[in-house]
C-alpha cells in the first residue's frame, strides 16, 4: 500500500511539473508600466527607437566605456549568450546606452561596443535627455570625482533590461547571471512566453 501511494504521489508530481509554464530565470518586468521606449542615437549617428527593433528580442544595458568592472562583465556576458543562441542570437539586438555622454563620443562608442559583438550597437543623448531616460527606466547613476576632472568614475545600475519581440519590457536581467541562462530567458521571449 505504501509503496502504491509513493508512486501515486510521484506521478501527480510529474504531471503537475509537466503542466507547468517553464519560469524565466530573470526578474519578470511583465506588470511595470515604465521603460516603453527611448529615443537615442546610435554610434553610426542613426536615431533609434524602440520600435525599431520590433520582431527581436532586445537587451537594453545603462553603463559607460570606461567602466573597470560591470560593464565589460556584462557586455562579454552577453557576446557568450549570443552565441549559445546559435540562429536565434540574429533575432536579438544588445543595446549599450552610456550614461557618460560628455565622454563617450560616438567615435569611442563605435570602437568600444561592437568589440564585443558586431551587431551590438552602442547609444547615445545629451546630458539632459540621458538624465530623462535613467529616470524612466529606474536606472541608477552618479558621477564619482576623480584625480583631475576628466577621469572620474560613474556609479550606475547593473542590471540590464529585456524587452519581447512586440517592443514590450519583460525581464532585468541581473547582472553576474550566466550566459546559458540569459539565453534560456531570452529563447522564452523569441518564442512568445
């Protein structure tokens, strides 16, 4: 009898674990009523949309190319999660806005993002407009002084935000998460989860 009952109990488990939608490893943005667009340049002088993207999944990272740290973790994070995506990573679109506009001219955007990838593109606005855009977004940043005025450091956010193929925010994506994983959530978004 109670070998009968455990085997009752594990099927209705297995069961129960098959009728389960698979979870995004990320945090689920779905039900914020911020971050639906930005209007931004991109390092070759194109103005960007959002919409611009609609039918891939888009990954949107605040930081700035002078970062020692997150940024370039983040940024070689997301080149691996690329390619774990295999043919699916031509219908992703990895979006770096800088946070540092008065040093991150294009030209250095230019160099800089598309190093880790070449289909990443690197983003930019004024002070006024970047201020605009960290605040819609919740997105965090301060300049810290450094030695001479040119080379201060800038606190920032370190997550980054995922966006389903409808131009809709779904997902932070923390930062240190690993690739397999990104790429787990962002194959849930391609696929209309």
């Amino acid at each position: 009898m109670k070998l009968l009952s455990t085997l009752i109990f594990s099927l209705a488990l297995l069961l129960t674990g098959c009728s389960q939608p698979k979870q995004f490893v990320s945090t689920d943005l779905s039900m914020v009523d911020w971050g639906k667009d930005f209007s931004l340049t991109d390092h070759n002088g194109q103005a960007r949309r959002l919409s611009d993207f609609r039918g891939k999944a888009v990954v949107l990272f605040f930081g700035y190319t002078q970062c020692p740290d997150v940024c370039p973790t983040t940024l070689s994070t997301l080149r691996e999660t690329m390619a774990l995506l295999g043919d699916d990573a031509k219908r992703v679109q990895v979006l770096f806005a800088t946070v540092d506009p008065a040093r991150d001219t294009p030209q250095l955007l230019a160099q800089y993002v598309p190093a880790f990838h070449p289909s990443f593109l690197g983003l930019y606005a004024d002070e006024k407009a970047t201020a605009a855009l960290a605040r819609d977004f919740k997105v965090f940043y301060a300049r810290q002084p450094g030695k001479t005025p040119d080379s201060y450091s800038v606190d920032h956010s370190t997550g980054a935000f995922a966006f389903d193929p409808q131009g809709k925010l779904r997902l932070l994506l923390r930062h240190g998460e690993t690739p397999a994983n990104v790429a787990a959530d962002l194959k849930l978004l391609l696929a209309g989860k």
